[in-house]
C-alpha cells in the first residue's frame, strides 16, 4: 500500500514536471518521440526469463543481442531524445519497478536517474560500463558518458552484463554465453571495420566536428580530432561564443566537413556550416540507434553507418 501511495504521488510530480517540460522543450525532435519502443518487445520471451529494462535505446540493442528471447528487454528514453536530461514519465517508473533488473550505462550519463529510482523500490540499478577507463570532462571532475562509441568498451558492457544475467537467472548462462559469443564476434568484426576504414582517410581530414562532443572515445580509438560547439548536452548552452570557436576551427584547419547528429537541434551546425560555407555532410548517431527503416536500428549499424558517412563526407 505505502509503495503504491508513494508511486501516485511520483505520478502526480511527474504529470506536473512533463507538463512544464513541454512547452520548454525542442520542437524538431517532437514528432518521432511518440513512436512506440521498437521490435525488441515482439519476441515471445521464455516464461521463466526475466524482466529487464535500460535506460536508452543503444543499450536496449545491445543487451537485446545477449538476452535473445530469454527474457523481455524495454527501455526508458525514446529514439530521437537525448539519455541525458530526460524527464521520465510515470509509465518509465512502472516499467522500471516492474523489472527485476535495471542496466544503466553509468559514468553519469542518465542524470535523471535519482528522480525515477528513488521511488522505484528495491529494483537492482546495474551499471554496464564497469571496467571502462573514463575520458574525463574539461575541468576534470566528471566523466564523460559516451563510452559507446569505443567498440572496445561495448565487449567490456557484455561481458558485464553477462556475468550479471547469470547470477540472476542461472538457468539461462548456456543461452547468455552463446549469445554474447556469437555477438562478441561481430563487434570484433565491426571494430576491424571501422579501423580499415579510417585508413582510407587522410591523416589531416581526420577531424569530427558535431554539436555534442560526443565523439572523444571513438577518436581516442580511432584516431580522430573531435570537436564540438558544447562538450555535453547536459551543459547544452550553444552560446555565439561556442559558435564562434567552432568556426574557427573549421576555418583554421580548413576542415572538408561538418556533422549533425539525429538527437541535436540542427540550427546550431546550421549555423556553423552557414558561416563557413563546409557543407554538412549527413546525420550521425551518438545518443540512440536509428528510427525503424532508417537502416541504423542497432548499435552495430549505427557505428556503421557513421563511419560510412564520416569517410564520405571526409575524403
Ligand atoms: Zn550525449
């Protein structure tokens, strides 16, 4: 009874929080947010399995591929929103005391995350980014979030979260480790993709610049300068001032080109592209997998098809 009293209340503060976040929100993300969670649901699962949610859509996939029809996989932010300033809803919070487990990225990326299990109740909150070695903020204090981008840290998140499944559900570790292999495998294979792709590139054109900094791990792995009008969307200020450094840059190192990413107010690189005549050479995903039929649905395309327009846009 207490619990269910405690979640009217949170149902009520949320309704009041949503409706006050509405009318702040970014209009050009609006229409694909009420699409509904994608394909992952429609497997039937075994009846023993369990009950997972994450907290956004990339995660979603990637757990998705160790989980197979085991259990049921859902996530909390939608395609097209950003995992970092999300506002969940009372439906996020149902979903969440309803499962037996949460996975969440971690390194402070679901800044939200307090707002939605302080009242979620006893569910067991796991972080799939233990182990990864964090690239820090400017200043130094916090850490960056967007661990993904490496494909060398999404092996170290299955690793986790296999050996998490099958503490939990023991019966499963055959169908989890089978998995996990057969997916090991393509991300080795994705990551050797990304490599001898990027070797197609001049050394000087390998140079990534979006709104969100978001790409300093896979520079770091790959060999990219990255470059972004803001570092973080949670410090999302896009001030002239940030413009105007980014311009420099363009214009500085004659870059050949500029990106947007799906989850980001285009005007911002709209602007940088307008000041200095680089064309921006296509949409890239950073902080969820593609819309259904846009051909980058899962983590692996996603990383493909940025690649793809990376090289093109670059070359
Ligand atoms: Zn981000």
């Amino acid at each position: 009874m207490i619990k269910n009293f405690g979640f009217l209340l949170f149902a009520l503060s949320l309704s009041f929080i949503v409706l006050i976040g509405c009318s702040s929100e970014k209009t050009q993300q609006e229409e694909l947010v009420d699409e509904p969670e994608d394909s992952m649901e429609e497997a039937t699962p075994e009846e023993d399995g369990l009950t997972i949610t994450t907290s956004f859509s990339i995660l979603g996939d990637i757990i998705g591929e160790i989980v197979g029809t085991r259990g049921t996989i859902d996530y909390i932010v939608p395609i097209g929103e950003e995992p970092h300033e999300y506002e969940p809803v009372p439906s996020d919070f149902r979903k969440v005391s309803d499962s037996d487990v949460f996975y969440v990225n971690g390194l402070g990326l679901e800044e939200w995350l307090e707002k939605l299990v302080d009242s979620a109740g006893d569910v067991a909150i796991v972080p799939v980014s233990e182990g990864v070695t964090p690239i820090m903020l400017e200043g130094g204090e916090e850490e960056d979030p967007h661990a993904w981008m490496n494909v060398g840290n999404v092996k170290l998140y299955v690793e986790n979260v296999v050996a998490d499944l099958i503490e939990r559900d023991p019966e499963g570790e055959s169908v989890y480790r089978e998995n996990a292999d057969a997916y090991l495998a393509e991300l080795e294979e994705l990551d050797s993709f990304i490599k001898t792709e990027v070797e197609s590139l001049s050394e000087e054109n390998r140079v990534i610049v979006v709104s969100e900094d978001a790409f300093k791990y896979f520079g770091e792995a790959y060999g990219f300068q990255t470059e972004g009008v803001w570092e973080i969307n949670s410090h999302e200020e896009g001030t002239p001032g940030q413009i105007a450094r980014v311009i420099d840059v363009v214009n500085d190192q004659a870059i050949p080109a500029i990106f947007v990413e799906t989850t980001v107010d285009r005007r911002y690189m709209e602007s940088v592209s307008n000041d200095t005549g680089v064309e921006i050479a296509g949409e890239v995903y950073t902080d969820a997998v593609g819309q259904d039929g846009s051909g980058a649905e899962t983590y692996i395309l996603m990383m493909k098809h940025n690649v793809d327009t990376f090289i093109n846009g670059l070359k």
